[in-house]
C-alpha cells in the first residue's frame, strides 16, 4: 500500500520527470507522469464537455501558438483546472495498482489550489503526502525546449516556427510567474 506520494509541479523544462525517476530508483517508488497522459485527460474532457478541451481539440498547431501569449497561459491554466478531476481520478487509480510504498507524481498540470486538493483528499487515506514546486531559469528553458524532438514537430506545423517559438516560450515564463503567485 501507498505511504507516501511527492507531487511535484512547477514550470516546463524544469527537471520535474528527472527529478522524479531519480527519486523513484534511489527510495524504490512508482512515478506517474502527467504529461504524459493529457492526450487521454483531454478527451476525457471533451467527453464531459469542458470548454477549453473542446475549444483546443479543433485548433490547428499554427492557430494556438501564433496567439497572444496571456491568452494561451489563461486557457493552460484553465485546462488543467478541467482535466484535474481526471488526473485525481487516475492518481487514486495508480496508488491502488502499485505495490510501491511511495509514489511521485509530477506534472506541469499540478497547479497550486489542485495540489492542496489532492493532498487534503489523499491524507484522508492515512498517507503521507507532500508537494514540490520547480522552476528552469528562462534561458535555460528556452535552450532545453529547442532541443526536444516534439518541440520542432509542432513548430513544423505554423506558417512562422520562430514567432510561434517566441510566443510560446514568452507563454511558458507566463504561466511559470503564475505558479510562482498563486503557490
């Protein structure tokens, strides 16, 4: 049975997914990966009728990167307010399928407010339960996003890869700031 869980949230290319299997391997735990299943929360959520996963499942790459900015980390935000019913559901899901005695979980989609959900419902369950937060300097960011394989596949598809890179990244500091605020 699960003991402990670590969540740790926080900004894009910040050593979230390092951090958490380096962690798994040297204390013996599970890792689940958020990032790695929006696809699956998103259409969930468009199954449930939430706006924002319904309004990104009809855009074209090119039309939500060449957007302003704040608009795209308002609807981020709101995003995973949606799909964060579902990422509890599959957290609770994970800690009962495990025979690991201690969990981490960790995601951008681990928004301060989501967090102290989880965790008010989690330690209900007798378990120990801790949150993280961590944050990649801009530059360094900004150089890590350029070299990820799927960064060039999205890029490929806006009629100007650079100016969508610029916005996106400029997105990213956005919705870094907010954690940052709200934590």
């Amino acid at each position: 049975m699960v003991k402990q869980i670590l969540l740790i949230g926080g900004g894009t290319c910040s050593g979230k997914t390092t951090l958490a299997h380096e962690l798994a391997e040297k204390e013996n735990g599970a890792v689940l990966s958020v990032d790695d299943r929006l696809g699956e929360y998103a259409e969930k959520g468009i199954e449930a009728g939430c706006p924002v996963c319904i309004l990104h499942a009809g855009m074209s790459l090119n039309d939500f990167f060449m957007r302003d900015p704040r608009i795209q980390c308002e609807e981020l935000i709101a995003f995973y307010k949606e799909i964060a019913p579902f990422i509890k559901e599959d957290l609770a899901r994970f800690c009962r399928n495990t025979d690991k005695e201690f969990v981490i979980a960790e995601g951008i989609a681990f928004l301060p407010g989501i967090t102290e959900e989880i965790i008010e419902e989690m330690a209900e369950e007798g378990r120990q339960i801790r949150c993280r937060y961590l944050f990649a300097e801009p530059a360094e960011h900004d150089r890590l996003y350029r070299e990820r394989e799927w960064t060039k596949l999205f890029l490929k598809e806006c009629e100007d890869p650079e100016e969508a890179f610029r916005l996106w990244m400029e997105r990213d500091a956005l919705f870094a700031e907010y954690i940052k605020r709200t934590m």
